[in-house]
C-alpha cells in the first residue's frame, strides 16, 4: 500500500516574515530612544565620578607633597576641561590637548570634554587651591558636569575640601541642589 504524499510547509512565508519584521522594528524603534538616553546618563556620571575622585586626589596630593594644589577649569564653545597643577591660577592652560604650564608650574593631571564625549564640566570658580597644611580650598567652588539632553550633576566643595553632589534636574537617586 503507498503512502499519500503531504505538502509539507517549510520555513515562513512571506507574510509571516514581514510581520515578525514588522514587530521587531516596532520594538527596536520603542526602545532605542531609551537606550540612548540611558547612555547619556551613564557617561554623566561617570564623569561626574571621575571629577569627584580627582578633587580628592587633589586634595591628598597637596597634602602629601607639602605643597598647595591648584584645581583649574576652562572652556570654549566645543571643549572644556580641568588641570590639577601647582603654581598660579593661571600658570596651566588644558585647552591646547597638553598641558600649558608657564614658570615654574607644574601639570600632575589633565582632562578634557570635546564635543564627542557628550558632557562638559564647568565650574563657578576658574581656579581653586587646596592648602597643603590644612587641605582646605580657597575659594570654595560648585562644580556642574552637564550632557546634552539638559541632566546635570554638581559636586560642591566646602572650605575643608569634603566634596558632595546633588542635581539641580532631578535625576532619580541624587539630592536635589
């Protein structure tokens, strides 16, 4: 006796194909807005991070040197950037890519923002000085790291040098300033 021969569907057809298609663009496109901005969150941070561990560097290495430490901020329209240096407050340029020191200062720590990265960092003094007998800082300063899409963090540094963030946008998990 033989066999009745079946037509055996295999693969997908090309509807079921648009249609998977279909709604994994949907998805993709409800999701990367998000991811996007997620992204943009995380680099604020860790600049924000990275800025805080250098005010404290700062800080440690004035005292540990026995001499004062200089915290120096610049920017332009695409690039800011800070340098931890000694001497004057404006004996050390960051803006040029390497640091710019003029007499007998001295450039122990360099970073810059260009527009690529997507923060900026600025800062309500141009240069502050940690004292290398007390770790003070004078002036005291408020510090901001910024991402296009308008989040900001801001580290404030008190006259005994200890340093604490809070976000004038109201990122979740941060103090409002």
């Amino acid at each position: 006796m033989e066999k009745p021969k079946t037509n055996q569907q295999r693969g997908l057809t090309l509807v079921e194909s648009m249609i998977a298609l279909a709604i994994t663009a949907v998805t993709v496109g409800t999701i990367a807005p998000s991811l996007g901005k997620l992204q943009d969150r995380r680099r604020l941070e860790a600049a924000t991070a990275q800025l805080e561990t250098e005010l404290q560097y700062a800080r440690s290495l004035a005292v540990a040197r026995n001499e004062s430490v200089r915290f120096s901020f610049q920017a332009d329209a695409t690039t800011s950037c800070y340098v931890i240096h000694t001497g004057s407050p404006n004996a050390c340029r960051c803006l040029t890519g390497l640091p710019v020191c003029n007499g007998t200062a001295q450039a122990m720590r360099l970073v810059r923002y260009e527009a690529e990265s997507r923060v900026r960092s600025t800062s309500n003094s141009a240069s502050f000085l940690f004292d290398a007998v007390k770790g003070t800082v004078t002036p005291t300063a408020t510090l901001e790291v910024k991402n296009p899409r308008g989040d900001a963090l801001r580290l404030v540094v008190n006259i005994m040098g200890r340093v604490r963030s809070c976000t004038p946008s109201a990122l979740p998990g941060y103090k409002a300033c």
